[in-house]
C-alpha cells in the first residue's frame, strides 16, 4: 500500500473523531509506535498472586543485604567475569574428560 494515502485516511479519520475520542486514538497510536519491548511490558498483566510469608521473609533479607553494603549490590562487570571464568573451567575440564573417555573406549 501507498504510504501517503494511508496516512491522509488516518488524518481524515482523526478528524472525524468526536473530541471526547482524541486522547483515546493519541494514546492508542502512542502504543502502536513503542518498541515491542515497551510494549509487552505495557500489555502484561498485573502479578495477583498473593504475597506469602516467604516472599516477605526474602524482601527482608534482601533489603538486610544491601543495608549491610551501604545499599551497594554486585557490579555485573564482576559477574560475568566469574561467569566467563567458570565457562571456561568448565569447557577446559569437559574436554579433558571427553578425550580421556574417547581414549578408553572399547571399538568392537
């Protein structure tokens, strides 16, 4: 479809719109042009779950934590160098063993 005649119709049919419906079709065109991110988190629904003694026995210790970090927590820098670090732990001890076990395998 043509661009220009598309957006011509929609300007004509925003003209149409009583003026009680202009804040209702500007929020709705609003919501088409967020990123689909943006957008799922505007459409998800709210969490109704109840809130159970757990959880606000683990909102305390969090909060607990960061008070005892002057409200600091871990520098995600800091985290994927650990995570990175053990991948490649991890990877270095899968070869070792995979070779060890191809080395020992019985071809019959």
């Amino acid at each position: 479809m043509d661009s220009v005649p598309d957006k011509q119709h929609a300007h004509e049919l925003i003209e149409r719109l009583d003026p009680s419906q202009i804040s209702t079709a500007v929020r709705f065109l609003e919501f088409m042009l967020l990123d689909p991110v943006a957008r799922s988190v505007a459409t998800t629904p709210l969490d109704d779950e109840p809130t159970t003694q757990d959880d606000l026995r683990r909102l305390r210790e969090g909060e607990e934590w960061f008070r005892q970090r002057s409200g600091r927590g871990i520098q995600i820098a800091g985290c994927a160098m650990t995570l990175a670090s053990s991948w490649r732990i991890f990877q270095t001890l899968r070869m070792k063993y995979s070779s060890a076990a191809l080395s020992h395998r019985v071809v019959g």
